[in-house]
C-alpha cells in the first residue's frame, strides 16, 4: 500500500521512534530543498552508522529533550534554555586540546565532526535532581579525539571546559555556579567507548539548549558530568576541579557514577521519573551500564569516591 490514510493510524499508535523516523524523511526533503535553492544543508547529519550501545527503550519526545534542559548559562529554570538560546552564536566555533599530550590542537566544528565516523547513540540519561530521559545521540567516542592527540605518562585526567561570555548568557551571572562551567574525568573514563563527543540528536545538529556545537555525553554519570558547548578539552596529571565540586563538595563529587545504593544529601537516588512517564522506576547502578563500565572501578569504594 503507498498511501495509508491519515485516519487509520490513531494518535496512540504513533511512538517517538516513528514520529523520528517521519520526521527524518521529512528532513531528508527539507535539506534537498535547501540545497536546490543554494542554501547551506548543515542542518541534517548523515550516513551515521547504528551502535551496539544503543538502548531499545522507548525515545523522549523531541519536544522533550529540546524543552526541559539544565543550561544555567542560560537560566536556571527548566524551559530557560530553549527560550534565551536561541540567538546564541556557535559559529565559527573553536575547541582547544591541550596540556599533557604530544598533538595539542585547535579543531573548528567541522575538522572536529570529521574526525571520526559519526554513530547514533540512544543512550538512557539520569539527571541528578530524579528524572530520566531516552536520548538519540549524534557523535563518536571522545577516544577518537584524544588518541589523536597522544596522551603522555603524565596524563591520567581529563579537564573539560564549556564556553562562558556573559554577553551571549546574560543570565550565567545569577546561577549561582562558577563559571564558565568546568567538569572532568579519569583518562581511562574518557577513554571509554561509552564515552561520547557528540554534535547532535534526533538526526540533527545540536540544538543550542542541548550543548551546541559540541559536548559530552557519559551516560552511566549523572548528567552533569555531560558538558556543554565544549571550548576547552585539557590533559591533566592531577583530578581536576569541576564546577559542581566547587560550589557544593558534599553533594556533588568528582566520579557522579549514578548509584541507587548512595543517595544525595537531600533527596534518595533510589528511583527515578522518566520523562513521559508517570510512575516512578528503580534506577539502575550505573544508569544499567555497569556491564560496560563496572571495572573501571575495581577496588574503589563507591560510597567514599560518590
Ligand atoms: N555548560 C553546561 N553544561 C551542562 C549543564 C550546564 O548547566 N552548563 N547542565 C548539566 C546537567 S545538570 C544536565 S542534567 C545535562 C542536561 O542535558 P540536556 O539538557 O541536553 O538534557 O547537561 C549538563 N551539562
Ligand atoms: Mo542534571
């Protein structure tokens, strides 16, 4: 059958996945468009190859994941991101690799973007503050970007910094963070193939609430290891300082791993609300990752190192 009829598909029956897939044919028309009228078809990204790491459960809406952010640059409410980005200028964009490696190295978001082949990543997310969200990612392992810059013996960190001008956030003066936002991991972490840099979700770029041009995304830590807007990625030999650590040791420390069995000071990390849902479900050790992840942490204690 070529055309099926509008009134034979029920609103119920439409998940996520196929209002995505719609929307990406939908794209894929929009873009030869731009192109047959001489426009720049930055919009879609292609060819992306699928992941073994890529959940099967249900996707966030879009309207979701592009709605309810945590950007304070932009504002410290949950719509403030979508609303007071939307002129932010990420290009030309410049990110800087630097510190303990042999290739130190400046990429512009194209020769980054090019670096490696790009993968879709549906990865499960879990904020801090108890909700959760299904997110098709857009990027490649981190691995790709610091194998090419050589880490020396001396590196065993890494220091990640996302871009901070209080002209552009206007609003990063009152959220109560030091910035310009700063997070780290452990080189063998960042080295981690679950580890990714990423450029976009749903099949495009980044929108600005989500961390355009380029973030990470580590989805077995709480989301805000995940930085935004990457300028500055730095290979260190002593564990970083991060931006959450410094403004509230106790609550936030520097691994973040999620962890059912360690609840935040003011609140239990027992279970979690995906968005969409209504009831609550156990969050899983390691967000469910463990099997990727666990032995990255042989020998620690989770509840000192939180
Ligand atoms: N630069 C920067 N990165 C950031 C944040 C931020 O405020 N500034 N918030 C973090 C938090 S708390 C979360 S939960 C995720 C949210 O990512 P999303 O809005 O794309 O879902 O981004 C993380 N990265
Ligand atoms: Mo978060």
């Amino acid at each position: 059958m070529l055309i099926r009829k509008a009134p034979e598909i029920r609103y119920s029956e439409v998940t996520p996945k196929q209002v995505y897939l719609n929307r990406r044919r939908f794209l894929a028309g929009a873009a030869g468009l731009a192109l047959a009228k001489g426009e720049a078809a930055g919009a879609k990204l292609e060819n992306l190859r699928k992941s073994e790491f890529s959940t099967n459960e249900p996707m966030t809406p879009y309207k979701d994941v592009t709605t309810y952010n945590n950007f304070y640059e932009f504002g410290t409410g949950k719509a403030d991101p979508a609303r007071n980005a939307t002129k932010f200028q990420t290009e030309p964009w410049q990110l800087k690799v630097e510190g303990h490696c042999n290739n130190p190295k400046t990429y512009d978001t194209d020769s980054l973007r090019r670096l490696a082949p790009l993968e879709e990543r549906i990865y499960r997310m879990r904020c801090v503050e108890g909700w959760s969200m299904v997110i098709p990612w857009i990027g490649y392992p981190l691995a790709a970007l610091l194998k090419q810059a050589e880490p020396t013996d001396k590196a065993k960190y890494v220091a990640f910094e996302s871009y901070y001008e209080s002209r552009q956030m206007p609003r990063g003066r009152y959220a109560g963070i030091d910035l310009p936002y700063r997070e780290g991991l452990r080189l063998d972490e960042a080295m981690h193939p679950l580890t990714l840099l990423c450029f976009g979700l749903y099949g495009d770029v980044l929108p600005n609430q989500n961390g355009a041009p380029v973030r990470l995304v580590v989805p077995w830590k709480y989301g805000f290891k995940s930085i935004k807007s990457l300028v500055k990625i730095r290979l260190a030999d002593k564990q970083p300082s991060t931006t959450w650590s410094i403004s509230n040791p106790r609550e936030y420390g520097f691994y973040s791993n999620v962890n059912p069995q360690v609840d935040h000071p003011r609140w239990s990390q027992a279970s979690e609300r995906r968005i969409g849902e209504f009831f609550k479900r156990k969050t899983l050790m390691f967000n469910g990752y463990g099997e990727h992840v666990a032995p990255l942490y042989d020998g620690l204690d989770l509840k000192k190192n939180y």
